[in-house]
C-alpha cells in the first residue's frame, strides 16, 4: 500500500476581523504542502490552542477563550465556555477522549469528547478545581498528574471519576525548581561553614 500522506497539519489564521482554522497536508507525491480535508472560518477571535486527536477519533480541538470546537473532515462540534484563556493542557485518555485544561486563572477543568465507536457524537467540559497557574500538565499513570506551573508551585494529584462525578485530589505540593535551587545552595554554604 503506497502512502501519498506524510502528515496533517492545522494553522490558525488571524486577519483583522475574525480567525480560522485551516488544515494542509505533506505530499509525498508533490514534496510540498497541499490543502487539506477541512477549514473552519469564524473561530472565537480568542481562538489560540489547536490539540491534535489521535486516532480513532482524530481532528482537532480549537480552545478559544469563549468556545471550544472540535474539527475533523467529517464532523464539527463547538460549546461554549466561560471566558477564559487556557494556558496548558494533558491528555488523560490514549484514545484522545478526555482532556485536562489549566486556564489562566488556575481552574483546572476536564473536556470530555462524548462519542459512539469513531464518531464524535459532542463535548462536555466540566470544572474539576483550582491549582496553581499550570504551564504543562503530564498524565502520569494510573490516574495521576503532574501539573507543572512556572507562576507558583507545581502539583502532583490524582484524577478520578466516582459515580458519575469527576474529582481531582491534590497529593503533594512540588517546589518550583528555582526554590529548591535557593534552598539547596543554602543548605550547602550551612555545611561549608560547619
């Protein structure tokens, strides 16, 4: 079987008054980039943050400061947010179903991608509660996360989901690595001293 696809790519296009959102793909065939399956015109004008979806679902999340829309060749499904800017996200799911998102505030919140087999059937997002400012957020394993923050301390925590309700408890509370920095040349100048 040849493979004409290297790869897709989206791009969000800003011009003065509105964005879009727009795929292109690598041509094996031609060597350079071609139009891809789909475009998105009028996107939020916070519009910022494309998250790629993995197969099987594949497509896009384009997270804006009011909406959030999911994107593919065959599908588009967008819901409203409550205004803000969303700074990181992590993938909780290998499947690409559910997202954690840290917005500028320090709410984390779960976006939930609803489908049946393949096919997106909507979005659900739901506030789970506040961290520090995260700038990345790592799935680690076994339903814990790692919530680095370069504004305060960073987090470690384990998410879950009990009778229809999701829930994130926090375990430990990391120093942010230019505390442990101060505080180990401290504790080695107390030890010259000595």
């Amino acid at each position: 079987m040849e493979v004409d696809v290297l790869n897709s790519y989206g791009i969000i296009l800003d011009n003065k008054d509105a964005r879009h959102s727009k795929t292109y793909e690598v041509s094996l065939k031609d060597k350079d980039f071609v139009e891809g399956p789909w475009s998105q015109n009028n996107l939020d004008n916070g519009a910022d943050l494309l998250i790629p979806i993995p197969p099987p679902l594949c497509g896009v999340l384009i997270i804006g400061e009011e909406t959030i829309v999911y994107c593919s060749a065959n599908a588009f499904k967008a819901i409203p947010i409550k205004p803000s800017i969303t700074k990181a996200y992590g993938r909780v799911d290998p499947d690409g179903s559910r997202y954690l998102l840290g917005d500028h505030t320090g709410l984390l919140s779960l976006l939930v991608i609803t489908h049946e087999k393949e096919k997106v059937t909507g979005l659900k997002i739901e506030p789970l509660g506040e961290i520090s400012i995260a700038s990345t957020i790592l799935n680690l394993d076994n339903a814990f996360v790692y919530l680095g923050s370069s504004y305060g301390d960073s987090q470690a925590g384990e998410h879950g989901f009990i009778m229809n309700r999701n829930y994130l408890r926090s375990h430990s509370c990391l120093l942010r690595l230019a505390e442990l920095v101060f505080i180990m040349e401290h504790f080695f100048l107390l030890l010259e001293e000595d």
